[in-house]
C-alpha cells in the first residue's frame, strides 16, 4: 500500500502540471535575460566613457603633435592682459568649531579689469579685509570640505569684496594658499 500512496503523490503533480524545477528555471532565465543586456551595456559605457572605445577626438596638450600638427596656445585676449592682481595680507581666522581650536590660514589675491583700479581697492583694503574676516569666522571646517566647499568660500568672497569695492569691479578671488589646521 504504501508503493500505491507513492504513486499516487506522483500522479497529482503530473495531473496539475506542476514540477519543483519549473519555477527556478524560469526565475533563472528571467534573471540572465534582464541581467546579461545590463551589464554588457554599463561595459561598453565604461569602456566608451575611458576612451578604450569610440571615443571621439581628444583635445591636444600643448605642444603635443596631434596627426602632424603641432596644439597651439590660444591667444590671450586683451582684456586678460589689461588684468592686474591685489594681493591681500594673509588671513588667520579661528573658525566656528565644537571640537577646539581649528584655523584657517588664507592667503589671496584679486583681480581687476584693469590696472587704473590698483589705488582704488588699494584705499578701500580694510574694509574688504573686514568682509572677509567677519565672514570667515562663521566659516566651520564642514563648509570648506571638497571642491565645492571651496568653490563657494570663492564665490562668497567674490560677492563680498565686489559690495565693498563698487563701483570698481573684482573679477576674481584667487586662493594662493589655504591651510586648515
């Protein structure tokens, strides 16, 4: 009898059509059809994308010879010669901080349209120097973290040292050295 019971199990599942391997298989396809054109596709984009393949032309280094020509400067513009630079003293600053002691040692420099703006931003060098150092001590070590710290550090200079200076116009804040200790 219990050869007949053994039988009959196998019996209802070949009735109902069911059989144990069939659902893993089917996951199994379903996961190399989805998977395979996935990671073929993020393959060929790293390769793209790092120049292995099919990456267009690449811009040439200066002096470097790209098919029997030799890269040449760009030339510089008249307005990009006409540029002069204000060096400011260099800035100790205590920043905000909860755990101790931390400060910045910034040292920077302006530049100008022009060189008739000198004696300008010379007359009015306290005044920026007190933008920077009010802003500065505000400062914590999170916000000058990464490039886009230190782009924005930029960016408010920028717009501080242009309030204090106008009418004459700063075209850029240029970090010659930074050290956060």
């Amino acid at each position: 009898m219990a050869e007949d019971e053994v039988n009959e199990n196998e019996g209802v599942n070949d009735i109902d059509g069911e059989d144990d391997e069939a659902p893993k298989s089917g996951l199994k396809k379903k996961l190399l059809l989805v998977l395979l054109p996935v990671t073929l596709l993020g393959i060929g984009g790293a390769l793209y994308f790092t120049g292995v393949i099919g990456g267009g032309e690449k811009a040439p280094i200066e002096g470097q010879e790209v098919a029997g020509e030799t890269a040449e400067k760009e030339p510089i513009s008249e307005e990009d010669m006409n540029a002069a630079f204000f060096a400011l003293p260099d800035f100790i600053v205590n920043l905000s901080s909860n755990s101790g002691a931390r400060f910045l040692k910034l040292k920077v420099q302006l530049e100008l349209e022009n060189e008739e703006d000198l004696p300008a931003i010379e007359a009015i060098t306290p005044r920026v120097i007190d933008q920077f150092q009010t802003y500065l001590r505000e400062m914590r070590v999170e916000d000058l973290r990464g490039s886009a710290g230190i782009y924005r550090l930029r960016q408010e200079l920028l717009y501080r040292v242009n309030i204090a200076a106008h009418p004459v116009k700063v075209t850029d804040v240029l970090f010659q050295e930074m050290l956060i200790q």
